[in-house]
C-alpha cells in the first residue's frame, strides 16, 4: 500500500489509479477542512481538485529536468489575484499540495494518510478549546478617518485610556484624495459593553467621519 505504483516506466493503468486515489482523498480532506473552518465552496472545489493538479504535474515531469524547469518557470508567472485567505485556509492548502506531491510520485498510501490524517488532527485539536483565551479581552483593529485640518497626535489620548486597556498604532493613509487620513489602531476594550459609548466619543473628534472597530485578521475575508 505504501509502494510506489510506478515501476521503470509509467502506464496508463497507474495513473488512472493515481488520479482516482488523489481525486478521493482530496474530495473527502476538502469536505472535512470545510465543516472544520466553516469556508467557502469555492474553497471545497480548490482543495478537492488541487492534489490531483499537483500529482499530475510531478508526474508528467518526473524524470525530465527540461520539463520541469519550464513548468516552474510557468507557475513563476501566475499572480493569485483573490484577497488572502485565513491562516487556516492557507494551512489546508500547503497539505493539499504536499499530499499531491506523494500522489505525483506514486505514493498513493502516504498522499491518502497525510490528506485523511492531517484532517483529523486538525479537527481534533480545534475541538480541544486549548490557547482560546476566552476570558481575555479581544483585540480589535480601529480605524477613524479624520479630516486633513485635525492635527491627529494625541488627539484621542484621554478617550483612549477612558475605554481602552490596550492601544497600538497600527499606521496612517491619506483617503478622499488626500483630503482626509485614516488612522489604524490596535486596541483592546476595558468593557467591551461601552463600544457604542466609545465610537460615539470618537464621532466628536473627528466630525462624525467614518469609524470602524472590527475584529483582527478579519477585515479582509478569505476570496478562496
């Protein structure tokens, strides 16, 4: 089970049998990773298809060192243009294409156990609650846009030790043609009830210009 299934040459016969072992294996570690993460179902199909892709290409250019050189010359040039995924999402997808590798390779009882064990793993581990930390206040990502006339160094000091246990800058862009900027911060809520109280005490600051307060790492949602 855990022999190649190539010998001296490549048969039509060992490849149906790797396409079927690797479309399976991902077919199944894609539906787990999904209930796990609560993704997409784009990132299903991506993550089903992506083992079979991988273990074509290492077949196909196995032995040929031209073959392979043009075919990484030509990934070089892709530009993935989708927003970036969660860290969970982008995980999923590094096994999927390290079990395609061992597909591609004729390994077809190491490609199945890394794709089937990797997933359960992960979805024993995540229903540990183990480094959840819920009883710690949550970091959240503040951004307040502020006209070019306010002078923005230490304008929010005493709201901030008002409501905040925690604040870090986390950067300043020009916005609205360089008319306005957008202060970032990184914060934790004193009381995470007085949210309303605290972007309220914001909007007398900065002209009732837009304010948003939302959760770290979420402000741009995986496009997988």
């Amino acid at each position: 089970m855990f022999e190649s299934v190539y010998t001296s040459s490549v048969s039509p016969a060992a490849v149906a049998l790797m396409a079927a072992a690797a479309l399976v294996s991902g077919v199944v570690y894609a539906w787990i990773m999904s209930f796990s993460i609560r993704s997409s179902k784009r990132f299903f199909l991506v993550v089903s298809l992506l083992p079979l892709v991988v273990a074509s290409v290492i077949c196909f250019v196995s032995g040929s060192i031209g073959a392979g050189v043009a075919v990484g010359s030509a990934f070089g040039l892709i530009r993935f243009r989708s927003a970036p995924g969660s860290a969970d999402e982008i995980a999923a997808i590094l096994v999927a294409m390290g079990a395609g590798i061992a597909f591609g390779m004729g390994y077809l009882g190491y490609g199945a156990a890394l794709l089937l064990g990797l997933a359960a793993v992960y979805w024993v581990l995540a229903r540990l609650g183990i480094f959840e930390h819920s009883s710690l206040p949550k970091e959240a990502l503040l951004r307040i846009t502020i006209p070019e006339s306010l002078e923005y160094a230490g304008a929010f000091d005493d709201i901030f030790a008002a409501y905040l246990s925690h604040v870090e800058s986390a950067g300043v862009k020009t916005t609205g043609m360089g008319s306005m900027f957008r202060l970032s911060y990184k914060i934790r809520m004193k009381d995470p009830a007085q949210e309303k109280d605290f972007i309220d005490a914001l909007r007398t600051r900065n002209a009732n210009l837009e304010i948003s307060v939302l959760p770290c790492g979420e402000e741009q949602p995986g496009q997988l």
